[in-house]
C-alpha cells in the first residue's frame, strides 16, 4: 500500500560522480560518494513523495522506495533526467565531470602502440542549468549544490543566478570543515529571498531540512 503523502509532487535527485570513458576499460572519475543525493532521495520518499534517483556510479544501496536509474557518465545522466520530465522538484546533487574525453575509443588502447596517448577533452553538458533554462517542462522548483572554498555565500549567490536555478544549498569546502566526503555539511541556503545559516549537521539533517523546505514551498496557497 502507498504511504500517505506529504504533498502529491514528484521529485527527480541527481546524486554520485560520474565515470567519463577514455576507452571500454578505463575512465576519468571523481570521489564524490553520493552520500548527500542519495540522502535527499530517501528523505524525499519518507514523506511519499514519488521519487526518482538518477545516479551515477556508487557503492551505496538503492533508497528504500525510490526509483533509482543507474548511469555512468554525464550524457547518459542529463538524458535519463529528461526522460523523467515533467516532474516538480529537482535537486542537483551529482558531482558531474565537466570534461569528457573527446571520441573515446571502442577499442582499448594498446601501449604496445607506443609513444603516450593524448586525451583531448571536451565540455559536458551542465544538467542543472539545462533543467533550469528549459522552456518546456522546467520543473517549479530547481535546486542545485554548490562546494565553495572561499566567499562561499557571495560565490555561490552568483551561481544560482549563472545557473538559473531556485534554491542553491552553499557547502563550505575548505580545508578543516571536513566536509568533503565527511559525514557533516555546513550549509548556506541561499534563494531569491537571500541567505540563511543552517547549522554544521549531517547530510541526513541536510536532507531532512531541505525536504521540509520543499514541501512548505508547495504547501504555500498559490504556489501548489
Ligand atoms: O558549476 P558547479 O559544478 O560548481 O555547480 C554545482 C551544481 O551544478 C551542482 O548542483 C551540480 O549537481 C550541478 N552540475 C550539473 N551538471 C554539471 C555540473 C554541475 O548538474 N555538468
């Protein structure tokens, strides 16, 4: 039986790294490990919202109670979320590549060849933008992650305006926060209503505020 729901939205979260290939057996990665996608993900479907996680390659389990797609690079990931269209929230949690290889070869390379491989590289496609900007089917509410080192809020208040998005949870990843692939975030939440201080807690509670922000938003008359 279905779970009572919150509200009756259906959200999309893009969560993990991506794997860009070089060849058939290797590929260029990063080390996001997925932690805060997969979090918001089930924190989603706890409340009943009907959720799907596109996610890129990751050791975690699948959350329970959420349709999950597996991808590996950053073309398959932009595609799979537009066959997901229309929904109502997305959340932009994926650590993309923004390079890929450049006709990366269906045969393995040979270092028998000799001499040393060239990789040249070309831009991937930026998924939170291209969900922001579309001109059909944009989802009502687009929210996208930003890892600052420095000026964390000024940094990442211009890149929800880059980005086109609604929401930017800002994560102060400088040396000593621990954030990066730790198990607690400072996050900035940043809209068109400025900037709100949440304080150091774990990327469940991240998860668990951000969810509670997206179902106040829905529930506000006029905006549902
Ligand atoms: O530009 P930057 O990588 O700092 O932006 C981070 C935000 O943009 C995250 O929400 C991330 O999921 C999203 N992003 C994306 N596709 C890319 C690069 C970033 O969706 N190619």
């Amino acid at each position: 039986s279905k779970q009572h729901s919150d509200i009756n939205k259906k959200a999309l979260v893009t969560s993990g790294p991506t794997h860009e290939p070089i060849d058939p057996v290797r590929y260029i990665a990063n080390r996001s490990s997925g932690r805060q996608g997969h979090a918001i993900a089930a924190a989603l479907a706890a409340r009943g919202i009907e959720t799907t996680l596109v996610s890129g390659p990751t050791d975690l389990p699948d959350p329970k109670g959420v349709n999950v797609i597996r991808v590996e690079s950053a073309e398959q990931m932009l595609s799979a979320c537009n066959d997901q269209l229309p929904i109502d929230v997305a959340i932009c949690a994926a650590a993309v590549a923004d390079w890929r290889v450049k006709d990366a070869g269906s045969q393995k390379m040979k270092k028998e060849t000799g001499g040393l491989p060239t990789l040249e590289l070309v831009e991937n496609p930026d998924i939170l933008h291209a969900i922001s900007s579309r001109k059909k089917q944009r989802p009502d509410l687009v929210v996208g992650f930003a890892a600052e080192t420095e000026n964390v809020v000024k940094n990442a208040t211009a890149k929800r305006l880059r980005k086109g998005c609604d929401w930017i949870l800002a994560n102060d990843v400088s040396i000593g926060t621990g954030t990066f692939g730790g198990e607690k975030n400072a996050i900035h939440f940043i809209t068109d209503d400025g900037c709100e201080d949440w304080p150091h807690m774990t990327k469940q509670a991240v998860a668990e505020r951000l969810v509670d922000s997206i179902v106040s938003h829905f529930s506000v008359p006029g905006k549902d």
